[in-house]
C-alpha cells in the first residue's frame, strides 16, 4: 500500500515530522487491524495524505489530518472516508490538467510559421499540411480529454452525493463505521441508506449506537458483534 504523504509547508520543524510520520504509522496499523477483524479490505493506495490543521477531503482528492489528533482519531477519520470519491477527485484533476496541456499545444501549433514561408510554396504547402495534421491530432486529444473530464466530474458528483449520503446515515443512526461491500454497487447502496434513513426511529430502538455496519449481499454479523453486515435489499 503506497500513500503518498506531505506536511503543511513551513509548519513543522524535522523532529516533529518525524513524529507525525510515526503517527500516521501507528494510525495505519490501528485501521489496518480493525479491517482485518471486520473482514473488511484496506486499500488506500495511490492516495495523498497531507498533515495540517484541520481533517478534510479537500477538492484534489488529498486527505488532509489534524496535526493535533490522535492516531486513534487519523484512523476513525481514514477509515470513514469515501476513497473512491478521493481518486475520482485526483482523477479529475489530473483529466482538468491534460486538457489544459492540449489547448496550450494547440495555441503552440496554430502559431507554429517560418519566416519567408510564403515565398517558397512547395515547402509551405508541406507545411500547411504538416499543421494541419497537429491541428487535428490536438482536436482528437482535446476531445479526448474532455470526454475523460465529464466521465470523471459524473462519478465525482456520484461519489459525493453517496458521501454525504453516508454522513447522513452515520449521524443519524451514531454509527461507529457506515461503508458499502465492494459487491455492492452504487446505486444499490444508496437504496440502503435510504431505507435506514427511513426506519431509522425503529433503528435507534434496537440500541445500533456505536455498531459498524457494512451494505453487503446478505445479512451477517461478526461473531464478537463488532460488525453488522445487512443486505443492501
């Protein structure tokens, strides 16, 4: 699991870096062990982690932890987030600076005209030719790389609205973890939380404060009780 990890600029000295780093080691391992007992997969990888002085999923898709929380607080928290909504975010950003790339090459391209051109036709004539295939080679690549960014802004809007779908349902309910089996499709899921929503004054009677729950395929619970799988149906 590679995360890719960063530290609010001019913040920290080195010393305290270094304890933070250790921080988020001991968090990982707290969040690693708990996913294993939930029978549950930990996959963060290809993430970026910045510590700084607040918790967030900021507009990039980097996982922003308080400096002043607790290891046991970076887990809750890194446990809790839609990672699918940060690599969308990531994703989108990096499809928002491809087509940035392509509309500086054709700018580039549209201006690209040796002097003394129009007195040597037969070379011009090749060269007219030779930009007019980049022209379209930059129209293919700019259509290319909005086609990508509109895909991605769909699953980001998507993933946002299952996010704050999931806080809702967390809150109301005072769940400890509220997240969706990979099985489970997105729309299925959302169907879930809706109906808890729903029952959720029945719900709250069944005393579910504090319990992990998981929209799976069926309906299971962990052994020890630390984990409730209901089917998403």
């Amino acid at each position: 699991m590679l995360v890719v990890t960063g530290f609010q600029p001019g913040a920290f000295s080195g010393s305290q870096q270094v304890a933070l780093l250790q921080r988020l080691v001991d968090a990982l391992s707290l969040l690693s062990a708990e996913c294993e007992a939930e029978g549950a997969a930990l996959d963060l990888s290809g993430l970026h982690i910045l510590i700084c002085s607040k918790p967030a999923l900021d507009s990039l898709g980097t996982l922003c932890l308080h400096s002043d929380d607790s290891a046991g607080d970076w887990a809750d928290f890194l446990g809790g987030v839609d990672v699918g909504c940060a690599r969308d975010k990531r994703g989108a950003a990096a499809a928002l600076r491809q087509l940035e790339g392509a509309v500086a090459a054709a700018l580039g391209a549209v201006h690209v005209a040796p002097p003394g051109q129009h007195h040597q036709h037969a070379a011009g004539s090749d060269q007219r030719q030779q930009q007019q295939q980049q022209r379209q080679q930059v129209v293919h690549e700019l259509a290319h790389a909005a086609a990508s960014a509109g895909v991605l802004s769909q699953r980001q809007q998507l993933q946002q609205e299952l996010g704050q779908l999931t806080a809702s349902v967390h809150n109301r309910l005072q769940l400890r973890r509220l997240y969706r089996d990979e099985l489970v499709s997105a729309a299925d899921y959302k169907a879930a939380c809706q109906r808890l929503l729903r029952h959720r004054e029945h719900l709250q009677r069944c005393n579910i404060e504090g319990l992990s729950i998981r929209v799976s395929d069926k309906n299971r619970a962990a052994p020890d009780g630390s984990l409730v799988n209901i089917a998403w149906d």
